[in-house]
C-alpha cells in the first residue's frame, strides 16, 4: 500500500540560504543518524546549542523550515518530521537563534511527531494536530529545560 504525500510549496532561495540550508540538512541527518535513538542525548546536544542565542521570531522560524523544506525532498515529506525539525532549529541558529524544539507522543494508535515553535506556536504545522500530542522532550531558547 502507498501513501500520497504533498510536499510542501518550494520557494525561491538565495545562494547563500542554498548553502547554509545544505550545511543544516546535513548536519540534522548526521545527528538523527548518530542520536536518533538516543533521545535523551538528542535533547542535550540541542540545549547545548541553544544556549545563550535570542528566541527565534515566527517569521524566521518559518523561513527556515521553508528553506529545509525547498531543499530537502526527504525533510519535506510527512516522514521526515525529526531531520526537518533538527534542521530547522539549526539554521536558525546559525542567524542566532533558537526556536523552541519539542518531540511528542499521542496514542492510539502510538505516533511520534517532532516539531519547532515559535512565538508560542507550532511554526508550519496545524496547531490542532500538535496539540493532540503529549510533549516528551523540548529544547528551549537558552539551553533551559
């Protein structure tokens, strides 16, 4: 059996937003790749990299996960949600900031979901869907808990 899957709209990228989003996507495939199974040292390598850098904007969060998703097929798909994620955070952080970083759960059936905020919401995906799950791990601007 096949799923169809939309994939999100591509936009118009700079050369250097090409370039830092190829660095970003990299790196988050690198690091679910080596820690996907290891959630608690996910959440701390990425508190460690959100320390001390300024709350990401909705906006530039949004741009970012536009980026990842214009340049990485995989990312963009709906099985994609941890590397996307992952990525997303990274390339905001290489502007400086952070947006909030969670994984969740929900059941029946059992799903998994990973996602960014900010602003206080869940930055392109429906806030109806996210708030179906049960945060398990969050990474917040500033290396908090």
């Amino acid at each position: 059996m096949s799923t169809v899957i939309a994939l999100p709209e591509r936009v118009r990228l700079t050369r250097t937003e090409q370039i830092v989003g190829h660095l970003a996507v990299g790196a988050a495939h690198l690091v679910t790749a080596v820690l996907g199974a290891r959630p608690a040292r996910l959440r701390s390598l990425l508190a460690v990299l959100a320390r001390r850098v300024a709350p990401a904007t909705g906006d530039q969060a949004a741009r970012a996960r536009e980026v990842v998703t214009t340049l990485s097929p995989r990312c963009g798909s709906g099985y994609g949600c941890l590397p996307r994620s992952i990525a997303t955070a990274l390339l905001c952080r290489l502007d400086g900031t952070w947006p909030t970083w969670k994984t969740g759960v929900r059941f029946p059936p059992l799903t998994s979901h990973a996602w960014v905020e900010a602003d206080g919401a869940p930055v392109g995906e429906d806030p109806q869907y996210i708030a179906t799950f049960t945060t398990t791990l969050t990474a917040p601007p500033g290396g908090s808990r």
